[in-house]
C-alpha cells in the first residue's frame, strides 16, 4: 500500500511541475493573476505531495501524519493571502490581464487529468486511514475547482473583453484555499498527540 502512496506521488508531482511551469510562464506573459494563482497552487502540490512522501518513507508513517497534515494547510493559507492581495490590487487599478490561450490550454488538462488522481489517491488515503494522503487528495479536488474558476475567468476575458473576470476568478481560488487549509488543519488536530514523539524516538 505504502508503495501505491508513492507511485501516486510520483505521477502527482511530475504532472504538476509541467502545470506549474505553463501557467506561471502563460500567467506572466498575460499578466494573469488568476492563472500564476493556479500556477503557485500547482507549486503547493508539489510541495504537498513531497511531504507526503516524506511521511511515507519512514517506518513509521503515522507518526509523521500530524506535521505532514499542518505542512498541507500552511501551504493552503500562504496560497491564499498571496493571491488575495494581488486580486485587490489588480482589482483597484493595477494592469487588465491580456488573452492566453495556452492558459485555457492548461486548464483544460488539468480539468481532465485531476479527478482521477484524486480519486485513486483519496481511496487509497481512506483504505490507510492517513488524514495527509486524503488532504492531498483533497488538493488534487482543489485543483479541478481552480481550473474551472480560471478557465471561465480566462474564457469571459477572451471572449467578452471582461478582464476583470481574471482576478475575480483569483479571489475565488484564494476563498477556496482558504477553505481546504481549514479542513485540513483540523484534521490535524484529530491526529494522535503522541505522533511527534513517535517520530522523535525513531
């Protein structure tokens, strides 16, 4: 089981280094701030996912859930406060995002590639009982949220010249992150207090 938790972390990582790249590249290009949003959110999976297999590659992989869940619902937080105050300033009169096509492009896969890995990976996580591998599979259903947040922002401003879809649509991702870094946190505190000194007596 242990072995299928890394497998999805491998192909969960290596896709989102390729969506992290593309929508930054596209998001700067277009001036974008809800595609670097989706962006810096595809940098949190990969962060998330990390720590996942950090947990899971030690002996005891409970005893590292506790900081492993915390790690997932920081990520979510810094995530969102980043994204809001770029929302407010774009929104107050910083520079209207142009058209990206490759943006739409990206979004469009993940929109396609997400709900199976979150799927394959929460089932797993629920067969574990590991409150960190269901969070980022949770991160994962983030992501298929995000991607169709930005891609109707992305859509609106193309199509109908609204470019202040585009950081509106931010302010979504950042709400949800919010949301997702919440859940996550308190399934934090459900976690056995006695996991950290598990770790440390390893």
């Amino acid at each position: 089981m242990n072995r299928r938790v890394r497998l999805i972390v491998a192909v969960t990582i290596s896709y989102n280094v390729v969506e992290a790249l593309v929508s930054l590249a596209a998001g700067a290009g277009a001036s974008s701030g809800a595609l670097i949003a989706f962006g810096l959110d595809s940098v949190i999976e990969v962060a998330s996912a990390v720590a996942v297999a950090w947990q899971f590659s030690a002996r005891n992989p409970e005893a590292r859930e506790k900081v492993t869940v915390r790690a997932v619902a920081l990520a979510f937080f810094a995530l969102a406060a980043y994204v809001a105050v770029d929302s407010v300033l774009t929104l107050s009169g910083g520079a209207a995002p142009e058209h990206s096509r490759l943006g739409i492009a990206i979004t469009v896969a993940s929109i396609l590639v997400m709900p199976a890995l979150a799927f394959v990976e929460f089932r797993t996580g629920r067969e574990l009982g590991s409150a960190s591998v269901m969070a980022d599979s949770r991160q994962l259903l983030l992501c298929l949220y995000l991607s169709v947040t930005v891609l109707v922002g992305l859509l609106a401003n193309a199509l109908l010249g609204w470019w202040w879809a585009d950081p509106v649509a931010a302010l979504v991702v950042a709400a949800l992150a919010v949301r997702e870094g919440v859940e996550a946190w308190r399934e934090g505190e459900l976690e056995a207090p006695n996991a950290l000194l598990a770790e440390l007596e390893e």
